[in-house]
C-alpha cells in the first residue's frame, strides 16, 4: 500500500521542524514532496521575497535497511530591489558658453518599509545620465534632491534663472511624477528591472544690466566762451563689447542712463564733432576728457559711470607786419632806414 499525508513546517534557526499529519508508507516505496504556495516571507515588507520557493532533493526511496527517507525543502528568502538613475539638461544654454562644463550635485535618500534608510551623493553633467544607484528595496520612499547652491558658475551674460528647476521620475511601471522645484519624490516600484529614472531641468537665460554718461563742460570755461546751456550739443556713443548700445546728444550737466546691456560687456564712451555753443570764433573745443570704460556686472543697478568733459580754448593766430616801400625812388632811397612803430588789436570783450 502507498501512504501520504500533509506537513506544516516551521523555521526555527536553520533547517524546519515539521508537525501535522503523517501515514504509514511501505519499505522501498518512492516518495516525492510537493511545497504549497508559503505566502511572503514579511507581511509588513513586499521586498522581500522567496525567490526559490519549495524545491526539493526528492525524489527518495524509503530504505528498508534504516525505515527512513529524508526530503529536504529548500525556500531561499531575498529581496527586489530597483536602480535609481538622475538625467540632467539644461534649457536656454549651452555647456562651456553659457555655464561651467562641470558637475551637478544631487542627494537621495530611500526609506525601506523596513531596515535602515539607504542615502547618497550622485554628480552628473548637462546631458548626461548618472551611473545606477543599486540596491534600493521595492516599495522604498525615495526623495532626490539637487544642491541648487552648488551650480555650475554661469557665464556672462547667463545667470541661472530663479525657480527655474524641474524634476520627473519616471518609473519602470506604473505613471510618471513631476514637481516643480528642485525635489522630488516616489516609490521604488517591484518587478523584473525595476528602477526609477529621474530627469532634472535647469533654465538659463541673458541678462541685462545698465550704465550711465554724464557730460559735462568744464567749470572754468562756463563763464568764458559757453553759450550752450541747456542745449544738447554734445553728440556721444556708447559701444559695449563689439555693438552700439546708444548714440544721441546731451545738454551740459545731463546724464543718460544706457539700459538692456549684457551683463560682462565693457562699455567705451566716444564724442563726435561739436557745433556751436561758443561765443564767437575765437573760442575752440578742446579735445574732450572721458574717464575710464565701464563692465556691466549688475542687473538691479547701473554698474557705473562714465564722464565726460569738456573745455574750451581760445584760438589765437600770428599777426605779421611787412614794411613796403613804394614809389619811383624806392629802389634808390630807403633800404637802409630802421623803421619803427605800434600796432594794437581789439577783440570785443577782451582786453586790447
């Protein structure tokens, strides 16, 4: 006669002990052990898993001799785990001219259902992927994070726009998330090839500063030879780095700010030719004083100050006397005399 029977193993500390039901089998007979489904190894934790669920080292023959046949059970308890990986671009600028060719920084941190939590540090630069981050349990809660204090240094005229991070993780089941902000969080999913891909955007863009041109006449010549008050006069051009940033005429004492220059240019100030604003001819401009060039480094205020000044010369000629003499003897007589005498020049409003 065959013989079977049901058998409840329990784990102690290594092999199981069984308890339940048992029959009478005949010597010499060939039994095999067939394992029911055992359920999860943590009720509270869906990470851990058996992985090889019930096989067996049967078939056995009962032997006569010790009335005896051993079956081992084998289940081997593990757990899924999932990848983690960080994408990052960069939207409205290249790396090498808008920003450094460096880093990006980022932290993560992945609660277990159970156990201890899992974190770290990841680098990746614009446009490429980071390295797997192994080894995080099914159902974990992961947060990732980028150091947005700790961005590649920008290069003029860029800056790194303000509120201008997002994050999507996309996992290998289940929908998408995305956050605004440089944070965002999911759950490790389950399954073959689990993991997360988390994709982090950063925007850029040029910014735009300003400076300003004083002109000026000189104080000592306002009073002497200046009729121009209050009229613009003074034509003067701004060029920032390789471009004009303004052209037009000012008044004495009238400052002009220069707006929408990017930030890094450095600004020279030029003068053209000057019409009028002299009393009369005998009153010049002089070549003008324009202080040093100006670099836009701010974009709230103007980054500095260009002057320019004015004076006004007097223009004075040689007068040269030649003594003729004339008539029918002038050939005979008067070459030999000295001759000697005065002369006096008047200039309105000068001294004679």
């Amino acid at each position: 006669m065959t013989g079977g029977g049901t058998a409840v193993l329990s784990v102690t500390s290594g092999p199981a002990t069984s308890n339940g039901n048992s029959a009478a089998v005949l010597l010499g007979s060939t039994c095999t052990v067939t394992e029911n489904d055992p359920g999860a190894p943590n009720d509270a934790d869906p990470s851990y898993v058996f992985s090889t669920a019930g096989t067996t080292s049967g078939p056995v023959v009962i032997d006569p001799d010790t009335r005896t046949g051993n079956v081992d059970v084998t289940n081997v308890v593990a757990r899924t785990t999932g990848g983690l990986t960080i994408t990052k671009s960069v939207e409205g600028a290249q790396a090498g001219t808008g920003f450094a060719d460096t880093d990006f920084t980022f932290t993560y941190t992945c609660t277990p259902l159970t156990g201890e939590a899992i974190t770290g540090t990841a680098t990746v630069r614009a446009g490429q992927t980071s390295e797997t981050i192994t080894g995080i349990p099914e159902g974990s809660s992961c947060t990732v994070t980028e150091d947005t204090g700790a961005l590649p240094a920008a290069i003029d005229p860029y800056r790194w726009d303000e509120d201008g991070t997002s994050m999507t993780a996309t996992p290998s089941s289940g929908a998408a998330v995305s956050a605004d902000g440089a944070s965002i969080s999911f759950t490790m999913p389950g399954g073959e090839d689990a993991g997360v891909a988390v994709a982090a955007t950063n925007t850029m863009s040029e910014r735009y500063g300003s400076i300003q041109v004083t002109k000026t006449v000189a104080e000592a010549n306002k009073a002497n030879g200046f009729t121009g008050a209050g009229e613009k006069l003074f034509p003067v051009t701004v060029t920032c780095g390789d471009a004009q940033a303004y052209s037009g005429t000012l008044a004495d004492g009238e400052t002009v700010t220069v707006e929408g220059i990017p930030l890094g240019r450095t600004c020279t100030v030029t003068e053209g030719t000057i019409s009028g604003g002299l009393a009369d001819g005998s009153y010049a401009w002089g070549e003008p004083t324009i202080t040093d060039p100006v670099t836009v480094t701010s974009e709230d205020a103007s980054s500095g100050t260009v002057t320019v000044t004015n004076t006004i010369e007097r223009v004075r000629a040689d007068v040269n006397l030649t003594k003729v003499l004339s008539g029918e003897l002038a050939s005979q007589f008067g070459a030999d005399n000295s001759y000697s005498g005065s002369f006096t020049c008047t200039h309105d409003g000068d001294a004679t």
